[in-house]
C-alpha cells in the first residue's frame, strides 16, 4: 500500500493540491477530518469531538494527569 504525506502551510492550497492528486492517481484520500470520523466519532461525545477538532492538545490536557518526569520517578 501506497502512503503519500502532504505537509504544507495555511493557504498554500494543500487540500486542493491533496484532493486533485489522490483524483488523478486513484487513490483514497485519509485528511484530518476523515480520520477524525473513523477512529473518535464512534467513542466521543459531541463536546469531545468538538475540542478534538479545535486543538487535540486541549483535548488531552484534560485526560492526562499533570505529573511530571520527575513525579512518574519518585513515585
């Protein structure tokens, strides 16, 4: 199986670019959004898939415990 990965910077025209190649070559195209859909949909409320999609690093600060390297070793 074929993985291309497209990096690109706001307003470069990466969706479309993503979108116009996978149309070409034939392939399925797997953005954010549609991944976001298969793997959280089925196991997040609406309220967590709405955090997933502002910012993944404010959804996980409120699941993982603030504990630092050093807690995780003395404990």
């Amino acid at each position: 199986m074929a993985i291309l990965t497209i990096s690109r910077q706001i307003g470069s025209m990466g969706d479309e670019i993503a979108q116009t190649l996978a149309d070409r070559m034939g392939w399925a195209l797997l953005n954010r959004e549609k991944m976001l859909e298969l793997i959280f949909e089925p196991v997040c409320s609406e309220t967590e898939m709405f955090r997933l999609r502002e910012s993944a690093k404010y959804f996980l600060e409120e699941r993982v415990p603030k504990e630092t390297y050093l807690d995780y070793l003395t404990d």
